[in-house]
C-alpha cells in the first residue's frame, strides 16, 4: 500500500433554528441566495435583501461562524474567518400551528401557521486549511530547534562543573 499525506481538516461547524415562524418555502428562497458563498458575502447579501426570512437567516450565519471559531481555538489551531463559506443550508418544516377562524353562520375556517428549521453550515476551503497545517508544521518546527539549541545549552553548562571553593575554615 502507498502511504498517502494526510490531508488537514478543514473546520465546519454548524448553526441551527428551530420553529422558526415563517413558511419553509419563503425562507428557502433567501437561503437559495447564499448557498456556496463566501460567509463575508453571504452576510452582505442577507444585510440588502428585502425579505423578513433574511433577518433569521443572518442570525444562524453568525452563529455558525462564531461556533467555527469557538470549535478552531478549542483544537488549539489558528482560524481565519475570511476564508469561510457557506458548505451547507437548508429550511426544513417544521411543525404547523393549527387555528380556526371564525366563519359565518357559527362555522370556521382551518388555517395552518407554518414554522421551519433553519440550518446553516459554514466551512473553511481545503487550501486554507492546508495552509493553516502547513503554517502550524513550520512553527512546531522552528520551536523544536529552539528547544534543541537551549538542551544543548543547558548540557554544555552542565558539563563545566565549576570547581567548588575551598573554605577558609582552616586557621
């Protein structure tokens, strides 16, 4: 078997709401708009676009990427936030609320309120994360020699015992 490089991990996370109070198919109309885009962009285009889903949506993004920087320094690796993108987003339904309205003549009319839940995904690109491997390979290599040059320090001075003073005790 050839040994294949192990390839970095690039970091996902992800954000969910739940019961959100709108109708899965208007809020899978701002989520088709993001879907694939840089998380910078994706926040700009749900801060213009003239629809109430976008307000809910811009949430989740946030949170999805807070939670990518939350998941990044709690594996100890350095994130950048610029190279995120939008890897996943879908509106699923949710449960539906079922109301009467008053009719005429004492019937009533069955309406529904719709909910959805709304996830959102955030990823970093493979390039970015086989950068960040590679920038976190050079500094363990650049600590390790500095390690190595103080071991071989403190060994050198440790092999130059000094000669202890002979006391004046003596008289």
């Amino acid at each position: 078997m050839a040994t294949e490089p192990i390839k970095p991990a690039a970091i996902e996370a992800r954000a969910m709401a739940r019961y959100a109070r709108m109708s899965p198919q208007k809020a899978r109309l701002v989520v088709d708009l993001i879907r694939g885009q840089r998380a910078e962009d994706a926040i700009q285009i749900l801060r213009y676009t003239m629809k109430r889903a976008a307000r809910d949506i811009e949430k989740v993004l946030r949170s999805a990427i807070a939670n990518a920087e939350r998941k990044a320094e709690d594996a100890g690796e350095s994130l950048d936030v610029d190279r995120l993108y939008v890897s996943r987003c879908f509106v699923n339904e949710g449960p539906r609320w079922k109301r009467l309205r008053p009719a005429p003549m004492g019937r009533a009319f069955r309406y529904q309120k719709r909910t959805s839940h709304i996830v959102v995904a955030v990823a970093e690109h493979q390039t970015a994360a086989q950068e960040r491997a590679a920038a976190t390979a050079a500094e363990a290599a650049a600590q390790k020699g500095v390690r190595g040059a103080v071991r071989k320090a403190r060994k050198a001075l440790a092999g130059k015992k000094t000669p202890a003073r002979k006391s004046k005790a003596k008289k």
